[in-house]
C-alpha cells in the first residue's frame, strides 16, 4: 500500500494509517492517545509517522 493511501486513511482515522505503516508498537500506541486528546495531534503525528524515511 502506498504513502498516499496511508495519508487518505489517516485523514480519517490516524491510528489506521499509523498502524498499515508500523504495525503494533510504541509509535501506534501514542497515536491512540494523541488521537484521543485531539485529532488534530493525532493527524500531524500520523503524517509524521508515514512521511518519515525509513530505510
């Protein structure tokens, strides 16, 4: 699955996006919260996760 579509799916929900780009981990889990406390933190944080490189 790409970027783009990992972003679309964030857009809407962003542990959904978080969880298709690293799976069940630390990074998942603070999105959840983030998310809980605003959307808003969880997007950004979401996007951050995706867009970062991972080699």
């Amino acid at each position: 699955m790409g970027d783009g579509c990992r972003i679309i799916l964030s857009l809407i929900v962003p542990p959904v996006g978080v969880f298709l780009q690293v799976g069940f981990g630390g990074a998942f889990f603070l999105n959840i919260v983030l998310t809980l406390l605003g959307y808003f933190p969880g997007l950004i944080h979401a996007i951050y996760i995706i867009g970062r490189n991972q080699d």
